[in-house]
C-alpha cells in the first residue's frame, strides 16, 4: 500500500469553474503538508504549504488538512488556463526526516478556455 | 537569483554504462535533496544532504547509485553500472536552513533513458 494516495485523473474543467484535489495517506507521523504544481519538462514548485491540521488561503487557492481522517485537499477558485498542470501532494514527518518528501501520484489538470 | 540547475538535461546510455548526474543548488542552500520519477510513478525520495554530509540516504535503490557533495557545494549522482528500470526523471531540490519552512526549491530534472 503507497503511503500517499492521489488520483492521477486527468481532470479536465471549464475555465471559472471551482477544482478539488485530495490525496489521503496512511503514515499518522505526516506533519507537514504541500501542494506543488509541475508544468510540462519542469520541475515542481511549491503552491502552498501547511502544518498539521486546517485551513489556509492564498488567493484563489485553499488548502485543508484533516489529520482525524488522514486526508488533504487543494481547492482552487475561479480556475483559469494558466492553472492547467500537474498538481502533487508532499508530505513529511519532520524531525530527523524533515527533508524527506513522500509525494502523491500526481493530478494532471486541464482547464480550457 | 538563479535556481535550481540541473546537467544534462537528458541523458541516453546503454545498460551496463556509468551515468554521472549533476546538480548545482541555489546559492547559500545547505540542503540539497535528489529524488527519481519512473514511468507511471510518484517521485520518490532518495537522499539528503546538508552541506557536504548525508543527512538521510534511507531512499537510495541499491549500491549502483552513488551521491556525493564535496565541499558542501554542487552534487553528483553517479549510477555505475545503469541497468533498464533506472530510467526515469531525476530531481535535485535545495532549501535553506531547517528552521525556515523546509520550501524546498526544485530543478528542472535530468531524464535518463537506460537502453
């Protein structure tokens, strides 16, 4: 069983509309929680980041964490073209393995015009 | 300020070859992480080093991968002898001290193809 489940998609949506991406996970010691977003032959970049559980909001964008049902999500409001990428979920358990990610599969979203 | 570097950017080598990957951090970065993506899956952790000394190599596949970080400055990961199902996208991503949210900045990656 993968520490960190994500469904791959592809999730395709109408610019404007609302987008929800979630990835549960198994290890309870995750502390930390992030959304990095990928373009095509580029490498992941950080969207937002969270420690333990709740809610945070940057602009469009709102991450959860729900360390009672193990489970994270990403919503994005009023989503546009340029959102269209591969979204990932990353988690870490801190302490002497804070540098160690464990990712999420990947969500590829695709937001047309 | 510049990122993440990576070099090559794609590599094609045949099974059997030596593989030497390479990685320049963001400036002032004292942690330097490589993680590998293989076809269809999630990127996987590799190993950690803050400045020149492995932190956590608890992701490391098997003795044919070798990194190293002398002087605390640039990588190398070198994959001797490559087989096929080393193939894949390797990232290298840098961060700053610890006790700043552990954003870690990633690189382009290097695409090796093991023929």
């Amino acid at each position: 069983q993968k520490e960190v489940e994500q469904d791959p998609g592809p999730l395709s949506v109408p610019e404007g509309a609302i987008v929800s991406l979630n990835c549960t996970y198994s290890n309870s010691a995750f502390q930390y929680f992030m959304w990095y977003r990928q373009y095509s032959r580029k490498g992941p970049e950080l969207l937002m980041y969270t420690y333990s559980s709740g809610n945070k909001e940057d602009g469009r964008f709102t991450a959860q964490v729900d360390k009672s049902s193990k489970y994270i999500s990403l919503f994005i409001r009023d989503s546009q073209p340029s959102d269209s990428a591969t979204y990932l979920c990353a988690m870490s358990a801190g302490g002497t393995s804070y540098g160690k990610l464990t990712f999420g599969q990947g969500t590829i979203l695709t937001v047309h015009p | 300020e510049a990122g993440v570097t990576q070099f090559p950017s794609h590599s094609v080598i045949e099974k059997g070859q030596t593989v030497t990957l390479r990685c320049d951090p963001i400036s002032g970065h004292d942690n330097l992480y490589w993680y590998r993506r293989v076809m269809g899956k999630e990127i996987k952790f590799l190993l950690h080093f803050v400045k020149e000394s492995k932190q956590d190599e608890s992701g490391m596949p098997n003795n044919r991968f070798l990194a190293e970080r002398t002087g605390g400055t640039y990588s190398t990961l070198k994959v001797q002898p490559a087989e096929l199902e080393d193939s894949g996208v390797y990232f290298c991503a840098s961060s700053q001290d610890r006790l700043v949210h552990n954003e870690q900045f990633f690189g382009p990656g290097t695409r090796l193809t093991v023929l």
